[in-house]
C-alpha cells in the first residue's frame, strides 16, 4: 500500500487559491493540524472570516484532491476561521481584543445606513463571527429600536459599561444611556468625548468585527473615530439617486483624507419587484452606487432591494436577516456581509498600507 506523506498532501492542496489574496491556502498558512494514520487524513482550513463566500467550494475541492492521492481512504476536513487583527495606525486609542473596526457611513440622511448597519451585523453574527455594534448616530440613535433593545439597560462592571446582547451582536448607543424622546444637544468637543467613552469605557471584549453605525455626513464623529482608533475600513451606504451619490462622494474623500480605506459602496433601496406582478421598478433612478464605486475604484458591495420586510422588520426589532432570511432583501444583505468580510480580511492581509498615495 502506497505510504501517504504529509509533503504529498500539502503540495496537493496547494492547487487550491484563495480567489482573494491570490496565493494558494499552503503558503497562506491556511491548513492545521495535519494529521495522517495510514489511509486516514485529517486538517483543519482555517480561513480569515467565518463569513468567506467560497468556504463550501473550497472544502469540497480539497476533499476531492486529497482523496484521489494514491493510499489515501479517508478525508477529514474542518472549516475554521480566524479573522485577522487589522493594523495599527500610529498612536491611536487601542481596543485590546477588538480585531477590526468597521464604519458604515453616507453622506446624508435617509438613505437606510443604520439599517444597513443593522443587518450586516446581524449576519456577520449568524455567520458565526464575534460581532459589536456601537451606535455613534447621536442625533437619531435608533439601532436598539431595530434590534429589539429600546427597554434595555446596560450594567456597569468595573467602571465599564457592559453591552447588551441582541441577536448575537453587542450593543451600545446612546439611546440605551438616555431613553424617551430628549434630544441629544452637544458640541464637537463633547462629541469627541462621547466617541473616546464608547470605545474605552465599554467592555466590549473579544471582537472580530465592531461595526460603528456613524451620523450622516463628514462631521465631528467621523473625524474623531479616525483620530482615535486604526479603522480597518469604511462602508459607504447610498440610494441610487444622483443627489445620494453626490453626497457620499464627499463622504468618500473625507475617508481617503484621513487615511481609512474604503471597502466598497452598498446600493440600498436599489430597486422594487411588485409582488403581484414580478415587475421591476427603480424608484430612485439605477445604478448610481455601481458607477459611483466604479469611478472611484473601489468595490461594489452590492444592491438591496426596497421591501416592506425591511421596514416591518426594524419596526419590530427584528432585523430581517432573521425574521425572513430567505427574502431578497435578506440575502442582498448577506451577501454584503459577506463581500465586507473579504474586503476586510484583504486590507488585513496586505503586506504594508498604502492609502493616503492611493489613487482612486
């Protein structure tokens, strides 16, 4: 009987490449604990996101490859996945145990961004990724009413307030902090200090993604977020309108002037199927988040219909990745999550970053 050798696996699997960092999964340090017991083969893939949208191919295919090696007559193959800590920038607040800072951002109100913050969340979270959503939307802080959480009140432990859970997702806003209808009346200066306490003085523990849910615009919370901590990245949510896309041009180069790359453009609201007759209409115009990503040179994250699920879902507080996931509007928002996900894990896995000279 042919000896199998962990050599011949290892350069059998390197026929496999993540589509995404273009190097195949050995030289990545993707396989683990490789195990071989006569015929019997066994390793873990540990990929850089639980939410990767080829985990199922890449399995597969590693299955295939191995057990077509002369000797083998088993294959044991374990899916894993580590999300990789993003870089440091300078002397920035740091977050022990938070890996990646995401901020979902637009340019102006209206446009579904905390709804869109919401679901990615939320499906980040059944992908099986350690997930926080901090709600920096200061003016309007609606995320608890989306997440079922407006009643809610966070504990104090040690100094540290302590999120609430929703949904497998940790949460902190302003609104669990002052509830009812008094409005929230600050300066910049106090809204520097309010961004500072909620990444250092809530006990956010160990985070893969920490998804901040910003105000509209390029005001004094976006400014302070970049100042304080590294972001991995920032998501810009439009309607395909050319007054949205204008808007969050701006937000655009506010990102690039301060060193946060953009991970990619979401098109919400992007279409509407009438559901008795399966006609198509574009309410707000076409494909102007598509173009705007295009012109600029970054991703597109992709198109979310408009939908009542949408809206009864964040009326109910639960966000429609749960209460329908099989709708559109759910799986647009999955497949966000997912394309985020990538775009994260390759800005982590960059050998050096290059923004402020990137052209876009």
């Amino acid at each position: 009987m042919t000896q199998v050798s962990e050599q011949s696996v290892l350069d059998a699997l390197r026929q496999i490449k993540d589509p995404d960092l273009h190097k195949d999964i050995v030289t990545l340090g993707f396989i683990k604990d490789l195990k071989i017991e006569g015929g019997d083969v066994s390793f873990r893939i540990v990929l850089t996101t639980p939410a990767c949208p080829v985990k199922d191919e890449m399995e597969g295919a590693a299955r295939e490859i191995i057990g077509a090696l002369p000797g083998v007559s088993s294959v044991n193959v374990t899916m894993d996945a580590e999300v990789p800590k993003g870089r440091g920038l300078g002397d920035k607040v740091t977050m022990p145990g938070v890996r990646n800072i995401i901020a979902v951002s637009s340019g102006k109100g209206g446009v579904g961004k905390s709804t869109v913050a919401v679901n990615l969340a939320v499906s980040l979270a059944l992908d099986g990724a350690r997930v926080g959503l901090m709600d920096m939307d200061v003016y309007g802080p609606n995320v608890p009413l989306m997440l079922g959480a407006s009643d809610a009140r966070p504990e104090v432990e040690g100094n540290k307030l302590i999120p609430i859970e929703a949904y497998g997702v940790k949460l902190m806003s302003m609104a669990l902090l002052q509830p009812g209808d008094k409005p929230m009346i600050v300066r910049g200066p106090i809204l520097h200090g309010l961004v500072k306490q909620f990444l250092t003085d809530v006990k956010w523990g160990e985070l893969d993604y920490l998804i901040v849910d910003m105000p509209p615009g390029t005001g004094d919370v976006q400014l302070s977020l970049a100042q304080l901590v590294p972001v991995q990245g920032a998501v810009l949510v439009t309607t395909p309108q050319e007054v949205a896309v204008m808007d969050v041009r701006r937000a655009l180069r506010m990102f690039e002037t301060v060193a946060v790359p953009v991970l990619g453009v979401v098109e919400n609201m992007s279409y509407f199927v009438a559901p008795d007759t399966g006609v198509r209409y574009n309410i707000f115009g076409e494909g102007g988040g598509q173009k705007l990503a295009e012109h600029y040179g970054v991703p597109f994250l992709g198109a979310v219909p408009l939908g009542l699920e949408v809206r009864e879902g964040g009326d109910k507080g639960v966000p429609v990745v749960v209460s329908q996931p099989e709708s559109p509007q759910a799986q647009a928002f999955h497949k966000v999550a997912e394309e985020v996900a990538r775009q994260v894990s390759i800005e982590a896995m960059k050998p050096e970053l290059v923004v402020l000279g990137k052209a876009r």
